[in-house]
C-alpha cells in the first residue's frame, strides 16, 4: 500500500480560503450578471411597451387611411358617374360644331353665289369696255412695259453707283 501524505492544517486552510474567495468573486459576478439581467428585463419592458404603444398609433393611423382611401374612392366613384352626363354633352357640342361648320360652309357658298348674280345682274353693257381698253397692239404695250423697267433698272443702277461713289469718297 501507498502511503499520501497528508496536507497540513495551513494548506487546507489556505485552500479554503481560496475557495471562499473564489466562491465571493462568483457570487459579485453572479449579482452582477443578476442586475444587468433585471436592466435588460426592465429595458425590454420599456421598450416593448413602447413598441406596443407605437403598433398601437400605426394600427389607428392605418384605420384612419383605410377609411380616408374608402372615402376617395366613393368620391372617385361619384366623380366618374358625373363625367357621363358631361362626356354626352361634350359629344353633343361637338356634333353641333360639325352642324354650324357645314352652315357657316353653306352660308358662304350662298352669299358668294348672291354676290355673282348682283354682279351679273350690274353687269355693264359690252360697248362700254371698248371705250375703256387700250387702242395699241399687244406687241406696242409690251414694248412699253420693257422700256418701263429698262429705265427703272438704269435708275437703280446709277443710285448705287452714286452711293459708292460717295462712301469712297468719305
């Protein structure tokens, strides 16, 4: 048989009081952890209900818009149903435009055809017109015409010049 050697009463002693002052270091850290986990408890509390309150608003707030969509709903509804009536107004105006267009048309074409019957019925005896157009040939009037602007381009010619004239002059 082996035989141990017993610890002596001061090591038994100093291992006990090492145990004990581990055990108290546990029993800090145990209270510790202890508060910290009523702080959390507390803390979720508060916030919970404060999330609870918040969900709360939202739900009323939801309620709220849910019954102010309903509401715009029901006026969109009745805004549509009021649209019909305008819509066969709007119809009805436009056929009476197409109606005064063709009478405004028509009016036109009476008044022009009014107009060349007054003209007909005033219409001049022929005689009349030899008196009033010119006695020389076609060839003589066209002549002249051709001496008309021949002279007008020979004017215009010589007051271009005469400004160039000038302005090298200056």
């Amino acid at each position: 048989m082996k035989h141990t050697v017993d610890p002596s009463p001061e090591e038994i002693q100093a291992a006990a009081d090492a145990i004990c002052n581990s055990i108290s270091r546990m029993q800090g850290e145990i209270a510790s952890a202890a508060q910290a986990l009523d702080r959390v408890r507390e803390l979720s509390r508060i916030d919970l209900s404060a999330l609870s309150a918040n969900l709360n608003q939202l739900a009323k707030a939801n309620a709220r818009a849910r019954e102010a969509m309903m509401a715009m709903e029901s006026q969109l509804d009745a805004a549509a149903r009021s649209l019909d009536p305008l819509r066969e107004a709007a119809s009805k105006i436009s056929a009476q435009a197409e109606f005064m267009d063709k009478a405004v048309a028509n009016l036109r074409q009476i008044s022009f055809l009014r107009g060349v019957g007054s003209l007909v019925d005033l219409f001049p005896d022929p005689h009349r017109y030899e008196q009033i157009l010119p006695r020389a040939t076609a060839e003589e009037r066209m002549g002249e015409v051709w001496s008309r602007v021949g002279n007008h381009i020979r004017q215009a010619a010589e007051v271009v010049s005469e400004e160039q004239r000038r302005e090298a002059g200056d």
